[in-house]
C-alpha cells in the first residue's frame, strides 16, 4: 500500500521568480491608450527562432516551477506509474464495420502509439495492418495521425500526419494492395481527406499557413501535381470555419460552412466529383442546419424557428427552406443534439435537464428508448459507419463507471456491453459515489454540479475538492470516467464538474446565455458552484481548487480576478486569458473565427464589456490564490504568449506569498503530448501541485 507522508508550506524554498522585462507598448483603441509592457513577448510568434529572449523568459520560468516542485519530484514519478498502471497496454479497440471490412486500432505494451488494422469480412479473418503508428512516430517529439479514410474499392487509405502539433496536417495515401505509399502530399490542410466514388478523387480543407484559417476546399486527382488541384469552394468570410464530409450513405460530398449563428451547406454527387456544388439552402441570419442525406430524401437538423433545434426533411430534388417539414417539432424543453441516420431507422440524441437520452425512429416514429440510470452519466451515438446496419453502437459512462461500449439491437431491444475500459486490478465502482446538486446562481438559476469521491467520506469541510468547468462553445462536458482522477480520490479529494453556462447542457439557451454581452455568467455560476459546495460542507476554501483549460482556463482567470480568496490553488491549462489584444490581432490563428463567440472589440461596446472580464487586463494589487499555469511552445489555438504575459503581469502585481507556476511543453501544442503514456507526466505534475499544498510529499512504497 502507499503511505503518504506531509510537509509544511513554508517548505517551500524561497526561490527569487523570474523577472520578465518591461517594454514600453500601448494598446491605443476606443479612445484609450493602455499599456502593455509585455506585448514584447509575442516576438517569438512574429519573428521565430531569432526571439531569444522569449524562450530564455519561458525556459527561467520552467526552471523556477522545477525547483519550486524539486520535492514533489518523487510523487510525480509514483503518480505517473500509478496512473500508466490503469492503462491496459495490450489492447484493442472494438471493431467497426464498413464496405465488407472491420477496423480497429490495437496497442503493444510499452508503445505509446497504435496500429491501425482491418479484417475481411470476419473477425476471423487474417489482420492487415494499415498503418503501424508506432514505427510513424519512432523519433519524432510530437506525431498525430488523424482523418484515415478508405477507398470505396478497399484499395487505398488517406490518412494525415501533423509532427509539430500545429493541426496543420498533410495528406497521404497508401496503397494497400502494394504497401507504398503514393508521391501524392498534400501539406496545409485540415486533415480531412474524402474520397469521390471513383477511387481517384479526393477532396479536401486547405487552410492558410499563417492564420490557420480554414480557407479552401479543393479537389485533388492522384497522380497530379498538388499545385494543380481544383478549389471548389472558397470561403470569403474569415469568421466562418468550412470543412468537408461525406454523408454515410456515400452518395454525397458535403461541403459545410459555419459561423456560431449561421451556416450553409452544399452538395456534390460522389459518383460526379466534376461536378459544381450545389447550394443545399442558401445562409439565412441565426440559421444553423446539418444535412443527412437518405436514400429517398434528405435529413435536416436545424434551430430554423427552433432555438433547441428540430428534425426536418425535404425531397432529393427541392432542398429550398421552404420545402422543409418536421419529422421531429422542437420542443422548447428539450436539446435535440445529435442524429446518425441509417437505411431502415435513426437515432437520436436529446438532452433533457441536462441528461442524455437516446432514442430511434423508424417509420416515422419514436419507438425505442434507451435509458440509463445513474444520477450524472455521458452517454451518446458511438461509431457507426455502416448505412445498411441493423444494430447502433453506443457509449456510456460516469463518473465511476469506465467507458462503455455497446451493441443496441434494433429488432429486440437488447444491449450487448462490447468493452469497458479497464481502470486497474484494484478498481471496483462499487467503492465510489456519484452526485448531482444544484447550485443557485447569483440570478437565481440553477446549476448542476456533478461529484464523485470514496465511500466513507465526511462532509465536514474539510475534505480537498477539484472542481472543474470550461463554459464556452456551447460545448457540453458531462460526467464521464477518468481513470486518472482515481489517484485524487483514493488520497481523500472530491471531484465535481460544474455545467456552467457557455455549454450547452441544459439547452441553446445555457449556451447563448454564456457567450458574447452575457459571458460574465460563465464566470459567476462557477464562483456560484464553489461557494455552494463550500456551504455545503463538502469542503472550505482552504481545500477548494479549482481547474480549467483553454477557454476553460479564462474562466479559471476571471474568478482569480474576481474572488480569489474563495481557491486555495488553481490549475490553468492553455488559458485564453488576453482576450481583447488576441481578439483584435486578426494575424493571430483562428481570431476572425472567434467574433460570434466573444464579440469582435473593434467595435466599442464589445470592447468594454470584452476588457471587463479578460484576465489580463483585470489583475490588481491583490493576494492571489496558488497557481499552476501550463501552455505549449506550438499551441495553434491559445498562443503561449497569452499565459506567459498573465503570469509576468500577476508576478509584477500580486500581494502575498502564494505560488505562481508557468510551465512551458517547448516541443508540444494545445493538446500536450501526443503518445498514450506522456501526456500523464503534465497529470501527475497537476496533481503533485495540489497534493503538495494539502501536505502531501513523496510517497513511498511498504
């Protein structure tokens, strides 16, 4: 068993903390002139490797979080392998089945990567090996595969690799009946290869190489020159993201262009990629619709006069709006959020009161209901490929039951469990307890909150609590297993994850009430969350932390702003936190794509509302909670710089002696390490955090 020993915090040596240097820049806007003595540290972003200063800032900053954590250096390596332990190395995805073949990926022990296979018509069947990730990535610091893709004729896989964490990905295509892999590159792209009914075509998302902005959707021939390739659609409004599919019934190409309030879709025939695209329905302000297409008519999901989105349909030849007619009414009660459609019926994913359900149709009607019982779960639609399929595929989990996998058959009714993740030989649900309160927020709205911790706790104030949010994007994060946040709970924390609105879990209207001239409610209901849970004795703010990444981590910088003293430490990942400079720098990745999300702060109102919440403008003279900040040297979507001015602005102005940790990955993006087992190292790093300021040192084996 592991015994665990406690320290002091005054500990913790006194080191003297990077003193990031001032240069004078001001931001002059709206009639203000505002100051900004570290805009210096965009340089790296702007001019590359020549910016030497930037990387010896953010390398002295690694080099304090190192000595400040020196003693906790044991109890990350023992997390670490605690956590990797979880991990089943050996093991293997559950096969889909798609034109005759059945895919999977499979893992060996003590490789970070995978390999991806397929077996002829049986399970078994012979194994191909389609691509071996493992050999891929031998020796690269960063490697991504994503977007494989097969031919319909079975012969040749597009896949996309990305080696420097930019999500700037480049196509290849193998070709399976030889093993080579083909002269044709594709660099620049989304990593979205699609094929045309012919074998020969693909088409494709080019992106521009400096803002990353989704731009072009283009038609390649193999065996031409990739500066040859045909634009087929070229978006001309930099606030859109575009993208490419094919629809499941493989009839279509679907080309899809989409801001947060509006969207347009249109067609091309797989078997005709010469063809010009057709408008499916031309953009209309505050519409959002997807189309899926059936053999005998079209699908559409859509919030048209529907806030909480409805079904519809339309024949094959009239696509216009007008045309359309419900299959499903909205219902103003009921998030209908998801539909994978197949040849004899269709499933449907729906939030109510912040829980999913999962329902099928056939002939019209809703005839099949699939529950789930535990009080806060995730469950959903799960991979389905195949059109002419009699069963669904779904998942479930909570937040102490592992990930899920099943068979649903569509003429029985029965579920079949297919695969649950394993979480270690000690593991057992049984030992753990789920919960879902409601925290009232400062405008009377409730809040759920979801919380997992070990049987035998007492709330009496004085158990550590992690609570986590994100709260933007319409985004919903619901209460689902991770095998990693046992190491929290079997040392006496709780975990809880508030649904804060900025998601989308209790309808489109949780979402719109949480972005653009209402996002400060993100901010509030979390702080709402924190001070229920303290009141309620499941902890106090001595042991009360908080957690959140991306936009996630500007909510985690506004409550340090905000109500400081509430947290005892937080946990920043990849924080948006310098939201007007980055809002108004349209040479920055993905900003024009932003403006229906936060506002654009060149137009005034937006601006002030914009420069009231963002982190970095708000720091003051003030005692900051304890705070671990993490970013990556490539990240494509919160640029490094954001965390490193934040943390040199917090160092110049903060009062009291609490920590403040940036921690910079220098060879890695948004997502972290790329391999199974490394990206564990930032966990146990984030947990020595916490476990240290609650006491807890090396620990060491009996």
């Amino acid at each position: 068993m592991n015994k665990d020993t406690k320290i002091e915090k005054d500990n913790y040596p006194y080191i003297k903390p990077p003193q990031a240097k001032v240069i004078s820049h001001i931001r002059d806007i709206h009639g203000e002139q505002i100051p900004d003595d570290y805009y210096w540290m965009i340089d790296y972003f702007k001019k590359g490797p020549q910016s030497d200063a930037v990387i010896s800032y953010l390398e002295q900053e690694n080099k304090y979080l190192e000595q400040q954590l020196a003693h906790t250096n044991h109890l990350q390596e023992e997390l670490f392998h605690e956590m990797k332990a979880r991990i089943q190395e050996k093991d293997e995805s559950v096969p889909v089945f798609k034109n005759g073949y059945f895919y999977y990926t499979r893992t060996e022990t003590g490789q970070q990567y995978y390999k991806y296979c397929r077996k002829k018509g049986s399970l078994e069947a012979p194994e191909e090996i389609l691509l071996d990730i493992d050999e891929l990535a031998k020796d690269q610091p960063y490697y991504s595969a994503k977007g494989f893709t097969v031919s319909p004729d079975n012969c040749l896989l597009a896949y996309a690799t990305d080696k420097v964490s930019r999500r700037q990905y480049t196509i290849c295509v193998k070709d399976l009946t030889t093993g080579e892999t083909l002269a044709d590159q594709i660099p620049n792209t989304a990593g979205d290869p699609v094929w045309a009914a012919n074998n020969q075509t693909l088409f494709y998302t080019e992106n521009n190489q400096e803002t990353l902005l989704s731009e072009k959707i283009r038609r390649h021939q193999l065996g031409n020159d990739v500066l040859e390739d045909i634009t087929v659609y070229e978006e001309k409004d930099p606030a859109n993201y575009i993208g490419v599919e094919k629809s499941k019934s493989g009839d279509y190409i679907l080309i899809y262009s989409s801001a947060t309030l509006s969207s347009v879709v249109y067609t091309i025939p797989a078997d005709q990629p010469q063809q010009e695209i057709r408008c499916f329905q031309p953009r209309v302000p505050e519409v959002l619709y997807q189309v899926h297409p059936l053999k005998d008519r079209f699908l559409i999901l859509t919030n048209w006069e529907a806030p909480n989105f409805r079904l519809m349909e339309c024949g094959l030849d009239t696509t216009d709006i007008s045309a359309w007619k419900d299959v499903i009414p909205h219902r103003s009660d009921v998030l209908l959020e998801d539909i994978s459609e197949f040849e004899n019926f269709i499933a449907i994913a729906e939030r109510k009161q912040g829980l999913i359900k999962i329902s099928l149709m056939q002939n019209g009607k809703e005839n099949q209901t699939i529950a789930f019982s535990e009080p806060a779960y995730m469950a959903g639609i799960g991979a389905n490929p195949d059109f002419q399929s009699r069963k669904l595929r779904l998942y479930y989990t909570s937040m102490k039951t592992p990930m899920s996998v099943y068979d649903y058959e569509i003429s029985s009714g029965s579920k079949t469990l297919l695969k649950q993740q394993t979480a270690g030989a000690d593991f057992n649900s049984d030992h753990y307890t789920s919960e879902r309160v409601f925290a009232l927020a400062a405008d009377g709205t409730e809040i759920p909150v979801s919380i997992v911790y070990k049987n035998g706790l007492k709330k009496d104030g004085k158990a550590p609590m992690l609570l986590y949010a994100y709260g933007s994007y319409g985004h919903s994060i619901d209460a689902s297993f991770s095998s990693s946040t046992l190491s929290l709970l079997n040392r006496g924390f709780i975990f809880a994850i508030a649904h804060i609105r900025g998601g989308q879990e209790m309808g489109r209207h949780w979402y719109e009430q949480g972005r653009t001239m209402q996002k400060m409610n993100t901010f509030t209901d979390f702080i709402s969350c924190g001070k229920y849970l303290v009141e309620r004795k499941y902890t106090s703010r001595s042991h009360l932390y908080a957690q959140g990444g991306s936009a996630g981590g500007l909510l985690m910088g506004a409550i340090s702003n905000m109500d400081p003293g509430l947290w005892n430490g937080i946990i920043a990942q990849v924080p948006f936190v310098d939201v007007v400079n980055t809002m108004l720098d349209e040479t920055i990745p993905l900003t024009t794509n932003e403006y229906d999300e936060w506002g654009n702060p060149n137009e005034e109102q937006a601006y002030r509302y914009m420069k009231s919440y963002s982190p970095y403008e708000n720091i003051k003279k003030q005692d900051y909670p304890n705070m671990l900040i993490t970013t990556g040297l490539h990240d494509s979507q919160v640029q490094y710089f954001e965390p490193a001015k934040w943390v040199a602005k917090l160092r110049a102005l903060k009062t009291g002696n609490q920590l403040l940790l940036l921690k910079t990955d220098m060879d890695f993006g948004h997502g972290g390490a790329s391999g199974r087992f490394d990206y564990l190292k930032d966990i146990a790093l984030n947990y020595a955090f916490l476990l240290s300021l609650e006491g807890f040192t090396n620990l060491t084996k009996d």
